[in-house]
C-alpha cells in the first residue's frame, strides 16, 4: 500500500493519546488501592488535556484523508458493518469521556460511587476513567480492525495487528506518560517508565511477531489465480494506462527495496530500542524521557509507514508493468 | 434474485479497448460522469477509467499466450467494498445485484477500494468520489433507448463480442449458458468474494491428420506425373542393335 | 481468528440513493455519419446534446461494423475538442524559419489569392512543378482528379508507403487483393492463415468475423514474428523471421505440389496453369505463352489464345477447348519443333529446390511445422469442400449446378507488403491460395467490387513526358498499371518523369507512386527541383517518411541563395502535427464530423463480399473555427484555376460547393458515371450508372449513409470467371472488359520487362545501368531473396530485424493528442525477446540505443516471450517531436517514445 501520512499520524498521534490516557488511569487506580500516592486533579486533568490534544490532533490529521470532509459525518451511519464507521463513533466518544474526566478532575468531583470491599474508593473520576478505558481500548479494536479485517491484506489481517496496535499506542502514552510526571509528579516517571519499559518490550515482541509471521506469509493470490490462467509462467505486459492510475497511486509505496530494508531496523531501533537504552540511562531526567519519547514516536511513523508499504495487496497482482 | 452480470470471453477478446474507451464515453457523459482527466495533454496522461485492458504473458517462446485481459468491477455477490463503508455510500442493488457507489454520500476515504481485492474502484480526483462500474444501470433500464441499445456501453461496443452481459441466476440466460459451456470461471476465487462476472478461457481448435490422408487414389499427381510419349522417330536402342 | 476477524456481509442492501444513478438521460439528438478515426470507415451514431457531441456509438444498421465500434472511433470526441486542431489558417510568420514553427493567422481570401497566383504560375509554365501528395485520406478520387486536371504528374497517397507490395503483388497475380478490395471469407472458412497482420483497414470487421471464426471452431493460425493482438487468440502461432515469408510460401507450395494436395480441377479451368510457355531460348518470345491465331474479338482484353496440351488427344488446343483436359506436368515439342512446357510445371521445377529444410533454415521455422501447415491446408481445401446449390455460368459457357469451394482462408497485411522483397513474396502467397483453389470462392479469398478487375487493370500513366503540357490537364492519369515497358512513364532516354521516380525503370511496378520519395528528390532535384509541394492528409515530416531526420533537414535546407531548396510548401492538416511546423502556408482542414466525404467506387469503397458498397460522410457539427474542408479548397482552387473539370466552357464556376460537385460531377458530360453510385438517375432509381440526383444525399442520409448493392447470389463468387457477373459488371461500367480474368501463376507481364533487359521483344529497353536488376528480379515466377536491405547490411553488426505494428488504439501519429487514447499509449518500448536482451545484457526497463547503418534513436526496452529472438518490434508512431501535437514539452511521446523511423532510409546503403 502507498502509506498516507494523514493515517499514519491519525494511528500514531491517536495512540499516543489513548496510551497516555491509560496511563494516566493506569496511576489513578493504583492510587485508588492505595499503591501509588494520590495526585492532585491537576495532574490528571493537564495530562488528560495532553491527551485530548493528541487525539485531536489525529482527528485533524485524519481529515485530509477524506476527499470530502464536510460530509464526514455521515461515516457514522454504518456502524453495524463498518470498523471505520464505528472508529468514527468511538474516537469522538473517547475524546468526550477524556474530557470530561479532565473537567471532572479539574474541579474536583470527586463524588463517592463506590467503596469497595478493600476499602478502595470508587469516585465518579475513576467511574469516568473506567469508561474512558473501555472506549480506549475500543477504540484500538476498531482502529486495529479497520486494517486487521480486511482479509486480502494478509499481513494485516491477524490479531496481531490490534494486539500492536494496542502494545504500541500504550507503548507511546506510557512512555510519554513518563516524560510528563518527571516534569509534573516526578515521583511518578519511574512508575510510568518501569511500565512504559514493560509494554515497549511487548510491543517489540509483538511487532517482532508481526513481522516475522508476515515474513513467513505466503500470498494466498497469485497470477494465476488473478487472471485465472494455469501455468507457472505469466507475465504482465501492460496494465492499460502508462501514465499510472490510482491503482498505482493508492497501493504501491513507489520506493524500492532497499529503502524498505532501511526502514524496518530504522523503526525498531527507533521506536523501540533507542526508548529502551533511554528509560534504562535515566527514568527520571526530563530530558532523556522527552528524547525517549521523540524517538518513538519518530520510530511509531516509520514503523506506521512501514506497516502500510509491507501490505501487499492482491490488486497489485494487475499493475505489475507498463507497457 | 437477480444477478446481473459480464462475462468476458478470453477465447477471442483481441484486447482492443473499445471496451476501455467507449466505457469512458458513456459515463464521462452519463449520471456516472464527467470522469477526471488529468494532465491530458502533459506528462503522465491519468485519468479515471471503469474499465482497463491489460496484457499478459505466459509461457516462455516460442511456446507463448498472450493474454489480452479486461477487467471492470465485478459486481461481487458477497462483496467486501460494500461493508467496509462507513456512510453506506458503497451498496449493492437487491433488484439486480448492481454494486454502486452514491456520490453524494460518499467521503472519498478510499477505504472500499482497500477491500476490493481486484483493484476494481478508482477515485475520482477531481470529484474526490470512489469510482466504479456501473454496470451501465443508467442504460440498462432507459426505457428512452432502443430494447437493442439496452445493454452496457462496452458490451455494445466490443468488435469481437467478447463481452455477454445478463443474470447469471437464471440459468437459461446467454451468460449462465456460457458460463456453464465453456468452462466460465472467476477471479481469485480463494477470497470467496463470488464475482458476478465470470471468464472464459482460451480454447484451441487441432487439426489431427491422419497418414492415408496424404496418399488417397484420387492424387491428381497420378494424372498428371504422365510425361508425353515420345516420337517414335527419336533413336532408341532399336537402331543399334538386333541381340 | 475466523469468527473474531470476519465482518461479515449481512444482506445490507441499498437505501435511496442521494444521488439517483438511473435518473433519466437527458434527450439527445443521434445523427448517422461514417467514422474516420480509421481508414475502415464504420458507422457511427453521433448523439449531440446542445450542439455537442456526448456520444459516439456503431450504427447498428451499418453493414460493415453492425453497430459495434472501437476504441479510437469511441475517443472521436477527443479529436473534436483536441487543443492541437488548426482553426485558422496561417502563414510562416514574415522573417522567420521554416520549422520554427512561428505563424501568423490570415483569412482564406488570402491563402486562395496566395495559392492560386503561385499555381496558376506553374501551370502555365511548367505544371510538373507542383507536387500534390497526400497521406491517409480517402478522397484520392477528387485528388487525383485534381492532380489530373492541373496537368501534374506528381501525384501519389499513402498507398505506395502502405501496401503497394500488396496491391501489385495480388493485383498482377489474381485480379484482386488484400487490403480494401478483397478479404478472407471467415463465415465459411475451416481453416484461417492470417499472416503479417496486426491491426487492419478492415478493424472492425474482421475482428467481428474473427470471434464468429473462432467460435464456430475454426482453426486459426498466425505467422507473424510476434504475438499481439489477433495473434494472441490464435490456435497456433508460428513465429517466423522478418523478411523470409517467400521462402515459407515456396517450400509450402513445393510440399503441396509434391503430395499432390492442390486442387487440379480449378487451376486447370481457372489459372494458366495449362498453358504452354515457350521454351525456346532462340526465339524473341521466350518465356511467353505461345499464341495461337484466333479471330479475335473487338475490345477483348486477354485474348483467349493460348494453348494446352490435351491429355486425351496428345496435341496442343486451344486452351478451354470443349472436352480438352490439359497435362500440367511434362514438356513437348510443338509441331514447329518449338519446346514447350506448361506453366504449373516450371511452377513446380521452380520451387523443387524450395524444400521445408531450405525454408526452416531462413525463416526459423521447423521444417515438420512447414510440413504440417501444409499438409492442413491441402487436406482441408480438399475434404473439407463446401458446395453452395448456386447454378453459375462461368465466362466459357459452361454451366455449373453449384458454386464449391476450399476452405482455406489466408489474409496478410504490411507484415509481407513493406519488404523489399515483398512483390516476390505476394505473388508466392496469391500462388499458395490459388493451387489450393481458394480464390473467389467460398470460404477462401473473396473480391469486394469493383475488383476483381483484368490482369493488370486497365489504369495507365502517360507514358511519355509529352504529355505534360503547360495550361493541359495530364494526357493520362498520374497512377496506372503498366503491363509492358511501353506504359512505362519515362522520357526517351528511359529517364523518369515523376519527382518519386514512380513507373520508371527504377521503380517500374510502383502502382501507388512513392510518397516517401518526394521530399528527398525534390530537395535533391533528381530527376528536377520543383516549386511548391501540396501535402494533404499527411506526416511527412515523421511517419510517412523514412529517413525521418534527414528529411526534416532538407525541408529547411536552402540553396546558396538563401532559398529554400523546395521554394514552397502548402499543407492541409486538421492538428500541429510534425509536419505543420515546416509549412509556408497552413490550410486548416474540418474534422471528420464537420464535412461531407464519399466513399467511391473511383477509391477504395467498403464494398462486402456481396456486392458493391459505398458510403458518405454528413456533417453533424459546423467547421470549428475558421477550418474548411479541402474538398471545398480543390473545388475553389479548381475554379479559380479554371481546370475544365471544374468550370463550364465559359470559364464559369460549375459548383457551389463540394456537395453539389458529388452530385452533378460525371466523368464525361452524359456519362452518368460520378463519385457516388448510389441513388443515380433522376428520381434515386438507378444505381452505378445514372443521370445526377439532386436528393442524392438526402438519400444516402437515410439510408445510414450508405449504398448496398446485393448482387443476384450467382454472381457472389468465382467473379474472374463468372459469366454473369462480368457482364454485369461490364454493363454497370465497372469494368470495360468482361473477359475472364485467368490466375497469373506464370506471369508474362513480369517476362515481357526481364525480356526487354535481355535486349529481347519490340517494347522499350531500359538504360544499361537498370538491365541487371530488372532481368533479375522481374523473374515470372516467384522466388526467394533476402529483403535487399538485409543482403547489403553487416550481418555481424546489424544481427536483428526491428519492425513496428499498429496499435489498435491509436491511428498512425493523429492520435497523441488525443487525451483518453494517450492514457492507453503515452509512450512506446521496444520489445526484445527475452533470451536475446539477456544475451546483450538488456535488463527489462532500461534505455539502450538501437542502431541501423542509418541513424541511432534511444528507446526503453521490454523483455517479452511473444517475439521471435532475432526481431525486435514496437509500436509505429506513439513517439512524437517536442512541441507537435501541442503536447506539454514533457509529455511522453517525446521524452519517453521514440520513432523508429529513424533507422530506416528510402534508399539502399
Ligand atoms: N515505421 C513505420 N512507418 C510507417 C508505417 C509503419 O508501419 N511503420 N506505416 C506506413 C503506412 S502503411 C502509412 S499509410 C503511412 C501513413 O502516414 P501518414 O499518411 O503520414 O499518416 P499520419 O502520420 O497519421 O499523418 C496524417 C496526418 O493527417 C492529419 N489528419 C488527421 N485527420 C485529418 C483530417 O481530417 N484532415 C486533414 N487534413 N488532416 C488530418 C494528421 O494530423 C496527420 O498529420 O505511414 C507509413 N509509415
Ligand atoms: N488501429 C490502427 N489501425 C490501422 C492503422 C493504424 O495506424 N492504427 N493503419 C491502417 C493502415 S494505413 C494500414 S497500412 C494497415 C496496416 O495493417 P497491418 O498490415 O496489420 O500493419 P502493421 O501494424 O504494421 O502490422 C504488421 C504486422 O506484420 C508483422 N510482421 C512484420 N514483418 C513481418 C514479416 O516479415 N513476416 C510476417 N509474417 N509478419 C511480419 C508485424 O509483427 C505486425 O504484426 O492498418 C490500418 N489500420
Ligand atoms: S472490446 Fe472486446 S475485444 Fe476489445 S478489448 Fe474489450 S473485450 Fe477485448
Ligand atoms: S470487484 Fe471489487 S468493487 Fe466490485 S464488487 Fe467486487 S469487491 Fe466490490
Ligand atoms: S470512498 Fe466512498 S464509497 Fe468508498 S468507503 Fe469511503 S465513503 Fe464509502
Ligand atoms: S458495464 Fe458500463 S460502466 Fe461497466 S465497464 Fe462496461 S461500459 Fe463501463
Ligand atoms: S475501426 Fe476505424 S472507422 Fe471503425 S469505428 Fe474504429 S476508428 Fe472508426
Ligand atoms: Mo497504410
């Protein structure tokens, strides 16, 4: 496929954004058991607010994907077949859990709900955080399955690619999660790097999986069955446009081979090894967690970018030659 | 149900494009038009076309095929762009089996044309709309044309009637009927998509000939081998000799 | 992961759709005229909508396209709104160069004043001084006419770039040919030889035949060093060298000959098989057939006084005698000792030397598949014989109950015209398709009207250069079919008259003239400089010529002067195209859609197999800008020149326009014989031949714009022998003579040149330094050379043949400005069979230089499996010059596409 930018940082910037949130919970119920120390609703609510940015952010970006923004509505018609659809329904559902959980840790209403047998209190920001984490990981299921449904698109098509979605987006938030409590609760960024480190090392398993299976893959589309002719030896000739047409616009990278071997250490060494090496250097110094953060998510839009230009896609099989 | 259809005859499509280009100049007219062109007169001549010809290769010489091949939307019967759609502008017709896409619902998110597997839909860049064959449904049922004109433009067009186009459920119909024949097949079957449209393969005419064919009693050569007798008068052995 | 990944597809039908697919068309208006995207000329149905075009479809009353249409004539609408049309006329811009391409817009009162001062000039003085050559029109009728009337013999049109090798090749062997006069019967064909053909003057049609050909099972077979097109569907391919068919045909005919597989009965009755050639090498009239005294008859053409030797009486006849069978083998002495022997066995002494192994050497093709291929064209000629219940006369009198025939079907185009040993090679296939008794008949070779016409046909040149006369129409006509030295169009030192050198020694068969000639003799001044050239229709500047850069050189070249060494040339052309940009004068010409055109029987008609046919153009749309059709020019120019053809005696204007030229114009006052044969005599009731017909058009545009003739079914087939259709030919005056039109296995039109480079007969000699040459190749039967360009190239350098194809989307170079055609072929490759690319080291993809002894061009390779290894091939003119066709300066065709062209020269190295 020809990797978009608007849906690579659509899926990164979104990501980020989710894993952030989470990461946030994440703290927000070890404190409701009493494991981490309480922060003040500010700390949640500026983090929160960092993650509505981000999630906006890849609204925004995902806007110049359409062709036809101001129809863009209309996408949430179709929630029934459509994981795009439901994306469409779940991201803004998100955003409005995450914001009202800001708001509701910025002024405090932190009404009682719940006790729990443990003596855990349940108020009405976890009760929002709760939710917003189901939606977050909805959110990573729709996303994940727009691409993991479609069945042609064999490299895609594996739970391995809502797993990484997931693995990876937590990845960033957690990692960045890091770099904004060594700025903002200092006491927290070893918390959220030891975690951060955690889901880094499983995105890496689970990307390494995904690679490795994908590497394995064996098109289940051939010539043969393209054009329906049985014999060992077919060979395209033209494809009946020699100025290109969208088929070869929207679903070949257009970069050779050797870029593509660059890029996949590129993005492994930056999106996880690089943050690796940093949050082991320091779990505290701002500055090594921003780096540690850059770098993935800099690693996140290779390995996104990646991601598309390895799915090989069985129209390809029509639009091998000009001719 | 009906189930309308092309099938495209492998066995004498010369790969003309008549089927290309008049294709295009129905619909860039049509309620599917105008159709972009882009750079027409520049470099890289692209533009949005429902229908392309493409050309194959098999085999190694001297013992080639070329394969002229033809491919539109294939107007699947589970067809995965149609789910995926997240407006519904992608649908399939429950009269005849159309798949269509409505413009104005339509977000130009190309995400249908990720989940067709034959590479079937084309974005149009101007009007920033997915693209596709229509099956000539607004030709199809134009009770303004003549019954014989009724038919998709390309299929009307194709020199070498290499294009059929009916309800392949009904089994009496020309194209269930070559279909069932000739050996009609589908593309990428593996992806359990059913296209509508179906091909037809090559088929080959052998001459056998059978030894005694070239030695048969009436050879002319036996009429004709006969050389003229000479003159009696030209010498002979009778002149020199009585043994 | 099945049930977890799979959305599954839930009967979701449609909702109303917003944008409602099926809404109702708006109304258009459908007018009928003919397409000239291509020189096939198909129908059309043109749908306007506000004086627009929004649709081109098949007229599917057209009896040659039946409604179908292909992929230029559905782009027709691109060529009417392309930005390089020519809408104004124009002038070279004072001051400037020619090929800058630097114009100024005038108005046609200028062009007529400019145009008739210069020619009436010329004709006054020196007429052969104007050259008009035109390229892939089909109006030569009124060209020609033209031409004629200004007194100029140099004039010629595409034909001799094009098929001239054909046209003779078949012409002066069986009366008829490929190409628009004649074609394969596929509806009842068994078995279809098609060879060096890729797309076709008959695209349409054929390609409708072909797919019911193939349908109805039968076997269809292709030679052709490369697999495209109609190849790709064929049951076998046999991939054969460039240049060495003749030697494929020979050993075919030596196979057929040697096991007996031809069809005795019809060479016998219809070929001068039989007839007897003069063996004495003493004799004047060596190598003729040897004549006998018969009375002969006022008018007749081929005088049927020639002898066989009769199997049952062991003596000479005449040939046709009741009851007479002759012998086609042996070899007899007449009663005056003179040796004879017929002809059918110099045939087969001949090609005793052609075998399969001496053919599978030259053209790459196993011998057992020359074999084979033999054997199925004997065996299904024979037994596989059709038999019509049609009763027929044939020209001896002799009556049949039923029309039989041999279903073997060949067709050839350019692959075998445009070698320079092409003519051997045609005649070795007219020959083939005869001794298989496959020509006129059912399920072979089919004339369409108005051939079959006499061997050769009666068309003569001058042939003296005194019949170039200041202020005189020519005292012939510029083209002809000479059948002895003496129609040679030279001067007393055997010198030629015409600028191309056509009918003269050098080139003596060159029935269409040689268009690709022009520019380089003019600019030369061999045989003579002349003062203006008029191109019509033509690319001279890039596909019709060979040589291309030179020849664009020497239209700019200037002598020491400072003149241009061709003082002046004047073009019609619809768009910018190469050639445009070196003209004085720029004539914008209409679209197809915007004039009137006839089809004529006087050109090349889309007659069918039954009968004569022609056809009209109407306009749908008014001329776009200031455009005019060059009918409309000739006629004025005509008018204003006073040619008699085209004023009354008193100097009058005789016609308004072209229009009222078509329908009052007769050949001689009272002829009643003019462009159209359609609807003639007063009231539209007669055909072929009747007074004009004022609704002459207005019933053309009712009847599809088209005249059918259906003849009477006996007179469908067997036409070179066929009583009644002869006659009737000859009483429509179609054809002056009603004589049988005897196959030239044997031919002495081709002996009675070699005899006169003997120094032998009463005609004309040629020049010493043309004897050789002429008693070598003017053999009269057919034998096998290397295309004289291989013979005289180094091998070792030059290893490959290069040869083009059309694309059946694309007309020669008009169509780059064409914006849907151009997306199909921007640029062009060329296509290097795999194993061979591997050999030079030519990856698929990369650019390389191809080189002939004439020049280099540099081109993109593509490896492929489809082509014999030791050819390379590409599609003819997609490359274009920056700059023509008002394309972008990156546009493909010039960055990316070349012409071959460019490495191939009008002369020998
Ligand atoms: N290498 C190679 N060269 C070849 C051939 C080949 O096979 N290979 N084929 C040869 C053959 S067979 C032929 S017939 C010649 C053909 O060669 P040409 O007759 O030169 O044909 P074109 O190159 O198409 O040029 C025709 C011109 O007519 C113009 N034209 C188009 N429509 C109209 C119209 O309506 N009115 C007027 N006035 N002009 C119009 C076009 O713009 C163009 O400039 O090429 C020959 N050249
Ligand atoms: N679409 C389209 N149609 C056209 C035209 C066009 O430009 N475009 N031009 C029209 C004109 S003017 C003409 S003259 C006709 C020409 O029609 P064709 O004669 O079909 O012309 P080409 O396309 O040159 O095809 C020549 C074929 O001969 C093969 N060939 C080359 N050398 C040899 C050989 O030595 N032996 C054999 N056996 N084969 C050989 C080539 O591979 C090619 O397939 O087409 C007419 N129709
Ligand atoms: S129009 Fe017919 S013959 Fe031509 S390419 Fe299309 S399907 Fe093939
Ligand atoms: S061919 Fe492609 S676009 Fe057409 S119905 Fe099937 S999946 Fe959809
Ligand atoms: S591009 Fe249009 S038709 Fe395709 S999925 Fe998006 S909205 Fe639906
Ligand atoms: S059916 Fe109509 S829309 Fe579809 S390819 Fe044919 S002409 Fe084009
Ligand atoms: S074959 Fe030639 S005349 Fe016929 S439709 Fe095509 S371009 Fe027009
Ligand atoms: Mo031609």
């Amino acid at each position: 496929m020809n990797p978009a930018f608007s849906v690579i940082f659509l899926t990164t910037l979104i990501g980020a954004g989710q894993g952030l949130f989470l990461a946030l919970f994440t703290e927000q119920s070890y404190a409701v058991f009493h494991l981490l120390p309480r922060q003040g609703g500010g700390f949640y609510a500026a983090g929160s607010l960092i993650a509505l940015v981000l999630l906006a952010a890849g609204l925004a970006a995902s806007f110049f994907h359409l062709g036809h923004p101001e129809r863009a509505w209309r996408a949430a018609s179709q929630w029934r077949t459509s994981w795009l659809s439901r994306e469409v329904i779940a991201l803004p559902a998100f955003m409005g859990v995450v914001f009202c959980y800001a708001v509701a840790h910025w002024l405090d209403m932190n009404w009682v709900i719940a006790t729990l047998p443990g003596g855990a209190v349940v108020d009405f920001t976890v009760l929002l955080g709760a939710v917003g984490t189901i939606l977050a990981f909805v959110l990573f299921g729709c996303t994940g399955m727009i691409y993991a449904c479609l069945r042609f698109l064999r490299e895609w098509n594996s739970p391995l690619t809502v797993i990484n979605f997931i693995l990876l987006g937590g990845a960033s938030g957690f990692i960045l999660a890091a770099f904004y409590a060594s700025v903002a609760a200092p006491e927290l960024s070893s918390f959220f790097g030891a975690w951060a480190i955690i889901l880094v090392l499983l995105g890496l398993a689970g990307r390494g999986a995904s690679l490795i299976r994908n590497r394995r893959l064996r098109p289940k589309s051939t010539m043969q069955t393209a054009i329906g002719v049985k014999h060992p030896k077919i060979v395209q000739k033209t494809q009946g446009s020699m100025g290109g047409s969208f088929n070869t616009r929207e679903f070949f990278h257009g970069k050779d081979a050797a870029f593509l071997k660059l890029v996949r250490p590129g993005f492994l060494l930056a999106a996880f090894i690089a943050p690796l090496g940093l949050l082991g250097l320091s779990l505290s110094s701002p500055a090594t967690l921003g780096l540690a953060f850059l770098f993935n998510y800099v690693g996140l839009i290779a390995e996104r970018w990646y991601f598309f230009a390895e799915a090989n896609h069985p129209q390809n099989l029509y639009y091998q030659t000009i001719g | 149900m009906t189930q309308l259809a092309l099938v495209i005859d492998l066995n004498v499509c010369v790969g003309c494009s008549a089927c290309v280009t008049s294709c295009k100049e129905w619909n860039t007219s049509g309620s599917a038009g105008p159709l972009v062109d882009e750079r027409p007169y520049g470099a890289d001549p692209t533009g949005t076309f429902f229908n392309r010809v493409q050309t194959f290769e098999v085999g190694e010489f001297p013992a080639t095929e070329t394969v002229h091949f033809p491919k539109s939307c294939l107007h699947c019967e589970d067809p995965p762009c149609v789910p995926v759609c997240p407006t519904g502008a992608s649908y399939k017709r429950k009269e005849d089996g159309i798949v269509l896409v409505d413009y104005d619902k339509c977000i130009g998110c190309k995400y249908c044309s990720w989940a067709c597997p034959y590479g079937a839909r084309e974005i149009d860049e101007k009007q920033k709309v997915m693209k596709k064959c229509t099956l000539c449904v607004d030709r199809i049922y134009d009770k303004n044309l003549a019954e014989i004109d009724r038919k998709p433009a390309c299929v009307k067009a194709c020199p070498t009637s290499a294009r059929l186009f009916g309800d392949i459920h009904d089994p009496e119909s020309v194209v269930s009927i070559a279909i069932r024949e000739n050996g009609g097949y589908a593309l990428m079957p593996e992806w359990g998509t059913h296209p509508a449209n179906h091909y037809l393969p090559r088929r080959k005419t052998n001459l056998k000939i059978h030894e005694d064919e070239l030695e048969r009693a009436d050879n002319p050569l036996k009429k004709d081998g006969k050389l003229p007798k000479p003159s009696k008068n030209e010498p002979s052995l009778d002149d020199i000799s009585s043994w | 992961m099945g049930i977890f990944l799979k959305t599954k597809f839930k009967d979701r039908m449609s909702s109303i759709p917003l944008h409602d697919p099926t809404a109702p068309q708006e109304k258009c208006e459908i007018r009928k005229t003919t397409c000239y995207m291509c020189a096939c000329r198909c129908g059309i149905r043109v749908h306007l909508k506000d004086g627009n075009v929004r649709y081109i479809d098949g007229n599917p009353d057209h009896p040659l396209n039946q409604g179908v249409i292909c992929a230029k004539g559905s782009s027709g609408i691109m060529k009417q709104y392309s930005p390089a049309r020519l809408t104004k006329p124009l002038k070279r811009k004072p001051g400037t160069e020619r090929g800058a391409g630097e114009y100024e817009e005038i108005e046609w009162e200028e062009v007529f004043s400019t145009l008739s001062e210069r020619l009436g000039r010329i004709r006054s003085t020196d007429p052969k001084k104007f050259a008009l050559f035109t390229g892939r029109d089909q109006m030569q009728a009124l060209t020609g006419l033209f031409a004629r009337q200004f007194g100029t013999p140099n004039y010629a049109a595409h034909g001799g770039f094009c098929s001239v090798n054909m046209a003779a090749g078949m012409i002066y062997t069986i009366g008829g040919s490929f190409w628009e006069f004649g074609g394969p019967d596929l509806e009842r064909a068994k078995l279809f030889v098609m060879i060096g053909t890729a797309e076709d003057h008959h695209s349409n049609p054929l390609k409708i035949a072909l797919s019911k050909f193939k349908r109805e099972g039968g076997r269809f077979i292709s030679i052709n060093p490369v697999r495209t097109g109609y190849s790709a569907i064929a049951d076998e391919w046999v991939p054969i060298r460039p240049g060495t068919d003749g030697a494929l045909f020979l050993a075919l005919i030596h196979e057929i000959i040697a096991l007996g597989l031809y069809d005795r009965d019809f060479l016998v009755r219809y070929t001068n098989a039989g007839q007897l050639v003069n063996l004495d090498a003493e004799h004047d009239e060596v190598g003729m057939f040897v004549r006998t005294e018969v009375p002969e008859e006022e008018g007749c053409y081929d005088p049927q006084n020639k002898l066989w030797w009769d199997r049952n009486t062991d003596k000479p006849v005449i040939t046709h005698s009741e009851g007479a069978d002759p012998y086609l083998f042996g070899e007899f002495k007449l009663a005056d000792g003179t040796p004879v022997k017929p002809s059918f066995q110099l045939l087969q002494e001949r090609v005793e030397e052609y075998t399969p192994e001496w053919a599978s050497g030259i053209t790459g093709i196993p011998a057992e598949t020359i074999r084979r291929l033999a054997h199925e064209m004997g065996i299904t000629a024979r037994d596989q014989k059709i038999e019509l219940p049609i009763a027929w006369t044939d020209s001896w009198g002799k009556e049949h109950d039923s029309v039989t025939g041999n279903p073997v079907a060949f067709h050839a185009m350019r692959g075998l015209a445009a070698h320079s040993n092409g003519f051997q090679t045609i005649r070795a296939m007219s020959i083939l398709m005869s001794i298989l008794g496959t020509i006129d008949r059912p399920g072979g070779f089919r004339h369409k009207a108005p051939f079959p016409r006499p061997i050769p046909p009666c068309a003569r040149t001058p042939n003296t250069p005194l019949a170039v006369k200041p202020d005189h129409p020519l005292d012939g006509l510029p083209l002809g079919w000479p059948a002895d030295p003496d129609d040679l169009f030279v001067d007393e030192k055997g010198e030629p008259v015409r600028i191309d050198k056509g009918f003269s020694w050098e080139y003596p068969l060159s029935v269409h003239g040689l268009m690709h000639n022009v520019i380089t003799n003019a600019w030369k001044g061999d045989p003579y400089p002349i003062d203006m050239l008029l191109i019509f229709m033509a690319n001279m500047a890039w596909n019709s010529t060979m040589n291309a850069v030179e020849v664009r050189n020497m239209m700019t070249d200037k002598n020491e002067n400072g003149e241009y060494k061709i003082p002046f040339i004047a073009v019609c052309d619809a768009f910018h195209s190469e050639m445009t940009a070196f003209a004085d004068i720029i004539l914008p010409d209409t679209t197809y859609l915007e004039r009137y055109d006839v089809m004529s029987m006087l050109d090349r008609p889309i007659s069918e197999f039954d009968g004569p046919v022609d056809s009209v153009r109407i306009p749908v749309l008014p001329p776009t800008g200031d455009c005019r059709p060059f009918q409309e020019v000739l006629i004025e120019l005509g008018t204003r020149l006073r040619l008699p053809a085209f004023v009354t005696r008193e100097g009058k204007r005789k016609y308004r326009d072209y229009p009222d030229f078509i329908v009052n114009f007769e050949t001689e006052p009272g002829s009643g014989i003019g462009f159209l044969s359609g609807w003639r005599g007063k009231a539209g009731e007669k055909f072929m031949r009747g007074e004009p017909n004022p609704k002459q058009w207005e019933m053309y545009a009712q009847n599809d714009c088209v005249h059918h003739y259906e003849l009477p079914r006996s007179y469908q087939c067997m036409r070179n022998w066929n009583k009644g259709y002869l006659d009737w030919s000859q009483r429509n005056r179609i054809t002056r003579y009603s004589e049988p039109i005897l196959i030239h296995l044997y031919s002495e039109v081709l002996q009675k040149f070699r005899l006169a480079a003997q120094g032998k007969g009463i005609t004309r000699k040629p020049p010493q330094r043309h004897a050789k040459r002429v008693e070598e190749f003017f053999d009269p039967l057919p034998f096998f050379y290397e295309p004289l360009e291989t013979q005289m190239s180094d091998k070792g350098k030059f290893p490959l043949s290069a040869v083009t194809q059309r694309p059946m989307a694309m007309y020669h170079s008009w169509d780059s400005q064409n914006a849907w055609l151009r997306q199909i072929h921007a640029h062009n490759h060329l296509y290097v069979n795999a194993s061979t690319a591997k050999f030079y080291g030519v990856e698929d993809g990369d650019w390389i230089w191809v080189e002939s002894q004439w020049g280099k061009v540099r081109c993109m390779a593509r490896h492929s499996e489809a082509v014999e290894p030791g050819t390379v091939w590409t599609w003819n003119a997609i490359g274009k010059a920056a700059g023509a066709w008002n394309l972008s300066p990156d546009a493909n065709e010039s960055q990316k596409g070349f012409l071959l062209n460019h490495l191939i020269s009008e002369e020998l190295p």
